[in-house]
C-alpha cells in the first residue's frame, strides 16, 4: 500500500496532450484526473509541483510521440516541489520531503509536468537543499543534464579549446558554464541575438561570442585559435544547417559531441569525422529512458543532480530565468520557444 498526504484532491489544472500532431497537440484543463496513488510503481513518487521548466522536448515529443506514451497525457519533464505519496520500494524519500529531477520521458500513467501533480521515478530525483529555490531547482532537469552528458565524455582541461554553439539555449548556456567550471583553456560560443551575445559576454564572462547571424563561425573559430581549430565541440543547437559547419571546426583527432534525439541516423557525421579522425559523441537522455542505457540512469542522474545543486551554493552555476509564467501560459511559452523566440536560458512555471 502507498503512502499518501491527506487530503490528496482527485483532480488538477493540466496541459494535457490529447494527439500526436504538431499542429495544436495540447489543450488546457481544470479537471484532469490525479493518479491514485494505489497505482504508483514500487519505486515512484507522487509530487506536488512547486516549479517546472520548459525545454523543447516538451512540444518535440507532443509532434513525434518517440516515447510511445499512451495519450491523453502531458509532456514536460523538469520539476521542483513536495512529495505527497509514496510507493511501497520507496526508501529514501518520505512524504513532505521537497525534492528535483526530472521525469520519465514515458509519461503514461500520471507522468509529465505540466500539471499539478506528476509521478515521478526515485532514480531521477533527489532531495532539494533549502538554499536552493524551486525555480532555480527545477532548471536542473533535462537542459543541465544534458549539457553535463555531453560534457563528461569529452576530456575537458586546462589545455583544451571547446567551441559551443548555440550558448543562448537552455543546454547551451549550461554548457559553457560547466566549460569554465573544468577549466578548459578557452571557451567560444555564438549567439545571433544581440541581447544574448551581451549576457553571454557580460554576464557569463566569455570572451569568444561569435554572431553565427552575421559571421563565418568556420572562419572565426579558426581565427581565434591561430586556424587550428578546437579540440572539442559541443553542438547544442539540434539543426542539420549547423551540424554541417561546426564539424569543420573541430582540429584533427578531435571530439566532435552533438545533441541529437535518440535513434537518430549518424552515418553521414560518421562518415565527414571519421576522415578527420574526428570522434564522435552523441549527447541524450533519450538513450537511457528508451535505450539499453536504463541501469546508468540513477547513478548518473543522482550524481549530476547533486553536482548541480552544490555549484549553485557555490556560485559557480548561474541558471538564467529569463520569465516566470503561470502554468496556463505554458502552451503559449512552447510555442514561443518552437518558433526560436523563447529568450536566453529559461522560462519557468511556477505553481506555488
């Protein structure tokens, strides 16, 4: 038998998905369901969402289905709150306890987060330090740990140049964060806004901000490493148009890491790095919710989360919240952040 708070309502304001199309794929709600808790999985929670951060996986999957989640149910993947119930493996957590992480990418059976109330897997999910506010919490989900998945297979050090593109993104601005955090020797990103560019350089403190609107990055990249090129690339930006530029940025022998969506085919990278002596990294968490990766999953999500957490105390993470929304603006929010007009960093719901 779960354990439950008392008092636990039966139903919840909710974006839900109703149909796998990316035309209007979601619609608001007041009265979606709350899974009963005698249906949580020996090692689930159920957690009152306190703050949720979008990224966009949460309108991709709503357009592709890639987890094959039965619908109607709700995407988002980042929270930050308060465990209400509990299931019956659950050792290490209690009711109250205030926890982040993020979700399964299979949000069938009560998952997802842009709700009231998400079930949520123990192995993704640690407790919150009271020093850290939910909002800042809850961007510590998919974009964080996706920047530190690509990040960790690549041999970052103080005689290491990294080129990231994409450094106004949710991952991106992570991502040159956790670059300078390992002292690598030299950071460049690139932005094409001019409000990004200035955050990046103003309040991140890289130097090397190439404006991938008005500049070569090929040609700039070579330029500011005396035409070597670098000894790794990070690119965060999902887009065939940059993955085709930036592989010719990295030297030879280099490490070339892309995020791109699990299952996804490579042979054509492969086959451009390979000439190069160019390895090759792929960066998601889809390999470990829908690969043969599951049995990593904990320890390298708890791990990641942890470090997370303490950078942030430290000082040395800085997560940019570039707009706090209610959760009824959140279909409003994802179609902004489809159409490249989410801002710098990221936007955060927050329910309480």
């Amino acid at each position: 038998m779960a354990f439950v708070r008392n008092n636990l309502p039966r139903v919840q304001s909710a974006l839900r998905w109703i149909r796998v199309n990316d035309i209007n794929p979601f619609e608001w709600t007041t009265s979606a369901p709350i899974i009963d808790p005698s249906e949580l999985g020996d090692n689930q929670v159920l957690i009152k969402n306190h703050a949720v951060s979008l990224n966009p996986v949460d309108y991709k999957m709503a357009t592709t289905n890639f987890s094959n989640t039965k619908l109607p149910a709700v995407t988002g993947y980042d929270v930050s709150g308060e465990i209400v119930a509990i299931g019956n493996g659950v050792k290490d957590f209690k009711i109250n306890d205030e926890v982040f992480g993020f979700l399964n990418l299979n949000t069938s059976n009560g998952g997802g987060a842009l709700q009231q109330y998400s079930v949520g897997e123990i192995e993704t999910l640690i407790k919150k330090p009271k020093e850290i506010s939910h909002t800042d919490a809850a961007t510590l989900g998919v974009a964080f740990v996706t920047a530190m998945d690509g990040l960790r297979q690549a041999d970052i050090n103080s005689s290491k140049s990294i080129f990231i593109p994409g450094g106004s993104g949710g991952v991106g601005h992570f991502s040159v964060q956790i670059a300078q955090i390992r002292g690598a020797k030299q950071v460049i990103t690139s932005a094409s806004k001019d409000e990004g560019i200035k955050i990046l350089k103003e309040q991140y403190k890289i130097k090397d901000v190439i404006n991938h609107a008005k500049e070569n990055i090929i040609d700039r990249v070579k330029e500011l490493t005396n035409g070597e090129g670098v000894d790794i690339v990070y690119d965060t930006t999902y887009l065939e148009s940059s993955f085709e530029k930036t592989m010719k940025t990295v030297k030879e022998g280099g490490t070339w890491v892309v995020l791109r969506r699990f299952g996804s085919d490579t042979s054509k990278e492969q086959k451009i790095l390979d000439e190069r002596k160019v390895k090759l990294v792929l960066a998601d968490l889809g390999r470990y919710w829908l690969g043969n990766e599951r049995a990593q999953l904990e320890k390298f999500a708890q791990t990641t989360l942890l470090q997370g957490a303490k950078w942030i105390e430290e000082g040395k993470l800085k997560p940019y919240i570039n707009r706090i929304i209610k959760l009824e603006e959140a279909q409003n929010a994802l179609e902004l952040i489809k159409q490249g007009k989410g801002g710098f960093g990221k936007i955060v719901i927050k329910l309480l």
